[in-house]
C-alpha cells in the first residue's frame, strides 16, 4: 500500500540522515524531492500527449489543447535544462511553478473530455444490450438513437466551442443517453456489466496471480520487510532468463518455460481482458517465439511456441523425491525418478499429457517437509522425446512449430505426502485436458436487478477458441464459477443462487474451490447487500452525559480546501451525522460549516478540476482518481480506489441527512465519473475492484472502502432517480459484498488445506485475497494487519451489516477469537509492538472499528467501557463518533434506516414510556418514504397527534422493518414500543 511505503521510505530517509552530516542529508533530500517532481511532470507530458492522440481518433479534441499541450512541453523542456544546468533552489522552484501554471490550464480542458469520454463508454456498452431487444423495429430505433449521441459526441468539441456551451451540449447528450438507456433496460430486461470495459488484474503488470500458480516475466525483489508482513513467501521469482515463470503461491517449487536455447525473453501485451491475458514473447532476433496466454475460467496456463522444441528448468525441487509419470501406449503406468536422466519416447504417450509429482526441495515450514505438488503438462502435437534430467526437463517436437502446451494442477493447492495417479484421478486429468481444447477467451457479463431491488441477476456467456489434438481428445465447453461465489455457496449466504448444476472439481484455487457448469452460459443471483442507515434515537436516561461528553470531546473535522476530496467530504464529517443531536453549539457550527465547504466543493469548477486521470499504459485504459494526492507518479500507485469511495461514502452521509439533494443531482455526472476506477478494475473471480496497480489482490482496508462506497453509490442514485446508475451502483455492491465478507469465514478454508504463513503454523489473520503469495499475515505483523479488513478509514457501519448477515456470526467469532489471540492488548494505546505499528499505534485505524465488531457481537457494557478507556483518544480520534453514538443508543430497539429526501432531528428515545420520537422536515411536494428497522414492531405508530398504519416488511436477511410515507412539510412521528 503507499501509506505503507511511504512509511519506509521516511525511515530509509531517518536513517540516510542519521549516517550523513545533517546538511548534507538534507540537500539530498531537497535534491531527490525535486527529481520525484520532475518525473512527475515528464509523466504529465506522455500522459497528455496519450490524452490528445485518443481523443483525435474517438473525438474531436479543442484546437486550444494541442497548443496547450505544446505550451506545457515547452515549459517542461526549461524545468529540465535549469535542473539540469543545476541551478539554485529558487531557479528550479520558479521553473516548477512555470509548468503547473501551464498544467493546470491543460486540465481545465480534459474535465470535458474525459466527461465525454464517460460518456462514450457508457454509450458503446449500451450497444452490448440492442441483441437482447427481440423487436427488429425497436432495436432499430435505438441504434438510430445510440448513432444519434456518438455523433453528437464526435462533434462536440468543433469549431472550438466555448465551454459553456461544451458542457450545455454535454448535458444533452447525457439526458439522452440516460432516457435511451432506461427505455432499453425496460424493453430488454438486462444491462451490460463490467466485462466490456474491466481489465480486472491483467491491466497493469505483466505478472498475473492466477487460480494455482503465479506467472511472471519480470523480476520481482522480495525484501525481509515484505516478507514480514506475509507480502511474498520465497526468495526471488525471476528463476530463469526464458522469460516466463511459474511459481506456486504455497511453496518454493518453480519452473520455467521458453523455447529451447532462447534466452532473455521480452514479453508484450497482445490481449487484456477481465478473465485472462495474452502475451507474446520474443528477443530481438526471433521477434515471434510464441505467446503465453492466461485466464480465470481454467487452472491452466497455456502456451504456444513457433520453435520446435521446448526447455522447462525447474528450481527447489527434491528430485530424489520427485519423478515423471505417464500412461504409456502399452497400457503400464511409468514412474520415472526425477534424479536419474532419462528420455521418454513421444511415440509411447498414450495420453496428451504427463505429470510432474514435485517435492519440496527447500521446504517453506518443518511441517510441510515430504509435501508434494502435482502438475500436469498437456501437449498439443506429439513430440518425438522428453529429456528428463534433476534440473530440467526438455520437449523437443518434431519438425515445425511445437504448437500448444498446458501446464495445470488437477489436486489444486492440495499437498499430499504421497502423490498416486489413480483411476479416479486419471481421469479427472483427462476432463481438465478436454476443457483445456475449449479454451476460454472472453466472458461477456449483463445483469439486472429485481423489481424490489433485492437481488441481482447475471448472466455470463463465454467465448472459446476450440482446439484439436493429435490424440483426438473432444474438446468441452464449460464456464467457471467465480470462485468466492462458490465459497459463498459453501457458506451458506442469503439469497445466492446458481441457475445450473454445478460440477466441484475437488480442486482447492488460492480464492476458493473450482466449479463449472455445463455449456457457454452461467446464471447466478446475489442478493444486494444492506442499504440502511444508522440514524440513532439518543436515549434519555441517566448516565448519558458522559456519552455526550465523550462524543463531544471527539469531533474534529480536517476539511479544507487544499486537501483531498476524500479528507473534504469524509474525514471526520460522514460520522458525525448520526450523533449529531448529542452535539453541543460549537460543534453543530463545524457541521453547519462542513456542510457549506461540501456544496461548495462538488459544484463542477471545482470538483472535477481537483480530480486527475490515469492512465494505464499496458491496456491504454483511463480512470479518475483523487489519491494519492501527488498525481504524476511515474511508479505503480496503490489504494486509488480506497481515496474515491471516501469521497463517495462521505458525499452519500452529507446527502442523505443534510438534504442537499439538489445540488448533489447537479453534481452527478462528476461524481458518478469516479466510477470508472470501479468499473475497470473490477475483477471476475475476486468479484471486486482491487489493488491491481500493486498486485495486492482483494484484501484488507481498500476492500472494506469499496465495499462501503458501493452501498453508498447504490443508496444515492436511487434517491435521485437514476434506475440505471442505481441498478448498476446495486450489482457491483452486490458483487463486492460477497467478496468482503466471505473472507471472514475464510479462516476455516486456511484451517483445512494449510495455509499458514511460513513463520506462524496455526496462526495468522485472514484479511482477504491476496494475488501474489500468502492468504493470511502473520502472528508477528502488528495489530493493523489483523484489524484492517473491518473497515476502510474507522468503522463503515455497513461493513459491519453486510459481514454479520452474510456470514453465520459463529464464524466471525471464530476469526475474531483468533485475531485476538495473537492480539489480547489491541485496545490498549499503551501496547508497544516489537514491529512498530501503521498509524500511530493502536489509533482509530485499530481500535474503534474493533471496539464496534465486539458492540455487534454482544459484549455487555462493563467490557465496552473497559476498551474504551484503555483506547482513549489518538491521531484521527474523529473517527470514534459514530461508535460511541450507536453503543450509547444500544437500549433503543428502532433506527431510522433511510427517509428519502426528508431531514430529521431530535430523534429520541425513553426507555420509560418504550416511545421513539423524531421530527422529520419533507422539504418537496410529495410524500416521502421513511423506513425504520426495529427489532420489535411498534404497538402504535403517530404520525403528528394521528394514529396511523404503517406496512411492515422483511428483506433477505429476514430483518424487520417498517414503512411509512412523510407529507410535505414538518411532522413529528412516535412509535410506542411494547
């Protein structure tokens, strides 16, 4: 994560001053401050310029920027000649401040190209819908429509016109475009999802962690730190100079592949999509040795040679222990030792394939010592001889290219002591070979989302190159099942159905078991995860002063207006509305001003000018970001999807209960861009955004902000009457939910096959689904680690919601219980930590979020009240008011869970009289509906000095819940509690 390097990168600078005289040391530093600078604006250039050429081919881009552009490289060109020239400070900083000057002019063009270009995207996805609309005429209409809006969008920009009338026409063209789409939603039934415009975990680096195995083609370091903090389990992945290597996540085997004799190999994206990749392979003088190629569907790796013969060296391996097996033509099952060299006749292969049973060389933990891997390698065309040796092995074809070779696990991350190729597992090789010739290429994914916006509905159809082999093996088609939907399957969560029979193969992934159905086509159901709100009744009891002291004595908001979006309209301010009724003057006065500096900040001038692009070079796809705040880095960033969803979480809390409705409309488009992140980086088998710029995978804090801004997206465009935003913020919540919570049941999945880190057998906390190494960090990791799946930045109540419905609360204690085995003091601020601690200590990132978890679980309030003292206050204590209002109003049976465009206030409770009471303030011409979730339905509901009938209701979860329509104007409402 960057919080986490920059945090090493302070202590190397501690350290490089420590050793040099300090004004020395700090002349460096200045020194490589301003290098990090200048990169970024060199960044900026390749960026724009990439900008510009795209927007000439789908657009037609201002004339002004080209000359803007120019502007800026020719101001970058004098930064570098007076840094260069090693000029003064002054000099340099002078010159910085001539290139953001001419930066910051070119970006006030990009906002409206980047809008449109939002917009051609969501314009060429609708496309993906016309052949699901049965009547010939009306598909004609929309595509006459659909044409109608990219011709408007090419010509939006001509004869350079004024901005004001680029954003009129952009408007237009989106009011279009978004009556268009809802007419198709009814008429179809279905809206494409992600699968046209995600790139998943494939987009960014050209090294993959797939379901069995990680591929790379480029070194990968792996520091004593790293390796701390369960990041990456083995030594060094670049074992070979071929240019593509296998590694197993859970040992230290590893083998290549390339042509025979060819070495430093570079390797190129030829092909990206969200379920696999495509890479040719090549050297300067043989520019086409092959390509290796990728995917989620199989757990397979696939590679096709044009050279005759192939080389597969192989490393930490027990070849005393180890041998090749194979079925030869005369019906007898051949072991050979993998110590003694031999050659395999290819005329005696009666099947496609061989496999490889591997034993651990430099075994990882005592306990797995004598545990073995199975591979298999698949052929496509007879070979004339296998050349084994202890340190390779060695197909060599016969004339011609070698064509395709598979290499694959049939036993998954299983490690056996004793590996016997039996019947029942011969033949299961054989079933994975014939899946193998159907080999999967793209996966397309629509969706829709029922009538009462419970559950999601999705379809995937896969695409598949068909293959024969010279063994005549039948090729089948079948479509893999994500896998944390079938662990959401085994954990039995709500609401999740599968349309077809589905086939587990016994074959444990990394993310969960591998399943398949039948044919090209899969249909699933997830339901949408919980919606509501926590708007709290203060109890009116004795006692209470000291909560409204604490809650009080925490308020503190960092919003200005120099700092990120996420710090403007989150930190701090979306968890002081639920308490805001304990606040006294002086703080409701910072959430009156809060609420001012947000309506200023998301008017388009400023919001979108405050947002930056990125590109991604492998794919040459493009999203928004706000984080980090530093924007042309030139290395991989991580967490940008964490600093959108505060922006997104925050935005949604100030809505909802300061009413601003009108003006977050207003803001929408800019607001709803931040999706692409999302969208594109969202992935088919973690069902999730990830951090993929840094290969870390669906995991930990950015997992829990995800998940908390899709609730929060899906909550705001249904209030503001958006059915296709809302239906899509609603199926990537959906998704997302899944895969957030089942990693808290992931434990007893660790538990069974083995998967303990290598310096803590037994021990260790699951905080999500890593890409490139371990599952679980270690017992020796400070408290952060085993905390930070919780919640993104303090405790996102819905987190919270989601985990504990999703997934039995048996199994949540279970993680927990294991969590605080290794970490009985994590309440303590006092606890010194031998490895040191993220945040500060056991601040708000630590404490608070875990505080709540315990609060959900049950523990009574001598033990809240235990690890509330011992948490006390810490850096980010702002983030405490939304815990300590929900556990002070914990004798109140009802929340208000959403109430429509209204406001409320002085909600309270008296556990005397058993009477909740609220005054909400409808300011439009229509009723609104308020919804409370209770615990126990009400004996009576008043509405003003009226009784009234409310309709009551229960969602998946079998949660209760109680609905009532708010006039126009201020009421007051009661519930009387039995």
């Amino acid at each position: 994560m960057s919080r986490f390097l920059s945090f090493r990168n302070i202590l190397l600078l501690i350290v490089l001053m420590a050793a040099l005289p300090f004004s020395f040391a700090q002349a460096e530093s200045k020194r490589e401050e301003q290098q990090e600078q200048l990169e970024w604006r060199r960044n900026a250039v390749r960026r724009h310029g990439w900008f510009l050429e795209n927007a000439k081919t789908r657009l037609t881009p201002p004339s002004c920027q080209e000359v803007q552009l120019q502007e800026y490289q020719q101001a970058a060109t004098k930064l570098e000649e007076v840094f260069e020239a090693n000029k003064s400070d002054e000099d340099i900083d002078a010159a910085f401040k001539a290139v953001d000057q001419k930066l910051s002019l070119l970006e006030t063009t990009v906002r409206r190209e980047a809008l449109a270009f939002c917009l051609l995207e969501q314009l060429e996805a609708s496309r993906d819908i016309l052949p699901l609309v049965k009547d010939a005429e009306t598909r004609d209409k929309y595509t006459s429509s659909l044409n109608a809006i990219q011709d408007g969008l090419k010509n939006i920009f001509a004869d350079n016109a004024s901005d004001e009338v680029v954003d009129q026409n952009l408007a237009a063209l989106r009011a279009k475009l978004r009556a268009v789409q809802n007419e198709m939603y009814k008429t179809a039934g279905w809206l494409p999802g992600v699968s046209s415009v995600s790139i998943g975990r494939f987009g960014f680096k050209l090294s993959d962690g797939l379901l069995c195995e990680n591929v790379s083609f480029e070194t990968v370091e792996t520091s004593e730190e790293l390796k701390k903090l369960g990041r990456v389990g083995y030594d060094d992945r670049k074992i070979s100079p071929l240019g593509c290597d296998i590694s197993f996540p859970e040992t230290r085997i590893s083998l290549s592949v390339g042509p025979r004799g060819v070495k430093n190999v570079s390797a190129r994206k030829q092909d990206v999509n969200w379920i696999g990749k495509t890479i040719a392979i090549s050297t300067p003088e043989h520019p086409n040795l092959g390509v290796v190629r990728t995917t989620l569907q199989r757990p397979a790796t696939r590679f096709t040679f044009a050279s005759p013969s192939v080389d597969c060296p192989l490393r930490d391996v027990d070849s005393a222990q180890s041998s090749v097996q194979y079925l030869s033509n005369g019906g007898d099952w051949k072991k050979i030792p993998l110590s003694q060299n031999a050659t395999i006749e290819g005329k005696d292969l009666q099947k496609p394939w061989i496999a490889l049973d591997l034993a651990d060389g430099k075994p990882t933990r005592p306990d797995k010592q004598g545990q073995h891997i199975l591979i298999v390698i698949q052929l496509q065309k007879r070979l004339r001889e296998i050349v084994v040796s202890p340190e390779m092995l060695t197909f060599v074809g016969e004339k011609g290219p070698f064509g395709d070779m598979w290499l694959y696990r049939p036993l998954g991350i299983q490690r056996p002591k004793v590996v016997n190729v039996s019947k029942e597992l011969t033949q299961k090789i054989d079933e994975l070979a014939s899946l193998n010739l159907a080999w999967p290429m793209e996966c397309d994914e629509i969706f829709n989302v029922d009538s009462e916006g419970k559950l999601v509905n999705i379809r995937n159809e896969l695409k598949c190159e068909m293959l024969q082999d010279d063994w005549g093996t039948k090729p089948t088609i079948a479509t893999a099942v994500p896998n944390i939907l079938m662990l959401a399957k085994r954990y039995d969560v709500p609401g999740v159905t599968i349309d077809e029979k589905v086939k587990n193969w016994d074959l444990p992934t990394i993310i969960g078991p591998y399943g398949t159905v039948e044919g090209a086509t899969l249909n699933y159901t997830i339901p949408v995860p919980p919606l509501y709100h926590h708007a709290f009744f203060m109890v009116d009891k004795p006692g209470q002063d000291k909560w409204t002291k604490r809650i009080n004595e925490s308020v503190r908001y960092y919003g200005r207006e120099w700092i990120s979006i996420g710090d403007v309209v989150f930190r701090g301010i979306a968890f002081f509305w639920p308490s805001r009724d304990y606040f006294n003057d002086e703080n409701q006065a910072i959430v009156e001003k809060a609420s001012r500096l947000t309506s200023g900040f998301i008017k388009p001038d400023v919001y979108w000018n405050r947002l930056k692009w990125r590109n991604i070079t492998m794919t040459d796809v493009w999203y928004c970001y706000d984080y980090p705040y530093k924007h042309y880095r030139d290395r991989t960033i991580a967490d940008a999807g964490w600093g959108n969803a505060l922006g997104m979480y925050g935005l949604d809390k100030w809505a909802a209960y300061s009413g601003n409705w009108d003006e977050l409309d207003a803001a929408w488009p800019d607001v709803w861009a931040m999706m692409e992140h999302f969208k594109k980086t969202h992935d088919w088998g973690w069902m999730a955004d990830s951090i993929t710029e840094f290969g870390e995978g669906a995991a930990i804090d950015c997992l829990a902000t995800s998940h908390a801004a899709m609730v929060a997206m899906a909550r705001m465009a249904r209030e503001l009457n958006r059915p296709v935003d809302a239906a899509t913020a609603a199926y990537l919540s959906a998704k997302t939910a899944l895969t957030h919570t089942t990693r808290f049941a992931f434990l007893e999945y660790i538990q069974k096959y083995n998967l303990w880190h290598d310096d803590s057998v037994g021990r260790g906390t699951v905080n999500g689904f890593q890409e490139t190494s371990t599952w679980i960090h270690p017992a020796n990791c400070p408290p952060w680690w085993g905390v930070c799946s919780l919640s993104g930045f303090g405790a996102e109540l819905e987190n919270f919601d989601a985990m504990l419905l999703y997934v039995k609360p048996e199994r949540i204690k279970k993680w927990w219980e294991m969590v605080t085995s290794i970490y009985p003091d994590w309440y303590d601020r006092k606890k010194k930590y031998p490895a040191g601690t993220i945040y500060g200590g056991n601040s708000n990132f630590i404490t608070h979020p875990a505080i709540y978890l315990e609060f959900r679980l049950g523990a009574n309030d001598a033990q809240l009240e235990k690890y509330i003292e011992a948490a006390g206050f810490s850096d980010g204590k702002e983030q405490n008011v939304n815990v300590y209002g929900e556990i002070a109003n914990r004798a109140c049976p009802v929340q208000i869970a959403s109430w429509g465009r209204c406001t409320h206030e002085k909600a309270k409770f008296d556990p005397k009289t058993r009477t909740a009471r609220v005054t909400f303030l409808n300011p439009t011409k229509t009723p609104q509906p308020v919804t409370f979730r209770c615990e126990v339905y009400p004996t009576d509901v008043q509405l003003g000095d009226k009784s009234v009938q409310p309709t009551t209701s229960t969602d998946v979860w079998k949660l209760k819940l109680l609905h009532l329509n708010i006039p126009p104007g201020k009421h007051v409402v009661q519930l009387h509690l039995p």
